[in-house]
C-alpha cells in the first residue's frame, strides 16, 4: 500500500498540507476544489524567523509575525519568496 504523508516540506519555513476540503483529491464533486484550486495541497506562508504562520499583511507589501517573535519583513525577503509548493507536487491519489 502507498501511504503519503499528510505534510511535506517545502523550500523555506512554509508548511504544506492535504486539502482538508477535498482531502487532497483536488476535487468537489464534480468540479475543481475551490480551496486548493485542483492541487490537493494547502501552502500555509510562515514567519521568516520563526517560522508561525499567523502574520499580517501590514500593506504595501510589508509582513509582521503575529504571535511569536513580531518580525517584520518585505515581499522581497528571499527567506519568504522561497516559501512555495515544490515544482511537481500532484494532487494526492491514493
């Protein structure tokens, strides 16, 4: 049987989880999933410093971490642009 994880690491602090709307299947019935637009996969953006994904976006492309540490960082910051889902990442099959 080919078991797949619930999460799977991502380049930078991100953290990257099944759909729970459509369990990862990337579909709602008969259409796309609306919540994972057909990927089966959430990307949850986390703090550059320590890695909580409860952040702000303050506006004109500045971030502050709400919870832990209060960092706050710009869109350009190569910590946060690494933050994506890997190339190649299908939809969950089981």
């Amino acid at each position: 049987m080919d078991m797949m994880t619930d999460q799977i690491t991502p380049p930078g602090r991100a953290i990257i989880n099944r759909c729970g709307s459509c369990g990862g299947t990337g579909r709602a019935g008969t259409s796309t999933c609306f919540d994972c637009a057909g990927t089966g996969w959430h990307l949850w953006k986390a703090c550059p410093r320590c890695g909580d994904i409860g952040w702000d976006g303050l506006g004109d492309g500045e971030y502050a971490c709400r919870l832990s540490c209060g960092y706050r960082w710009a869109e350009d910051n190569p910590a946060w642009q690494a933050q994506r889902r890997p190339d190649g990442l299908q939809p969950y099959s089981a």
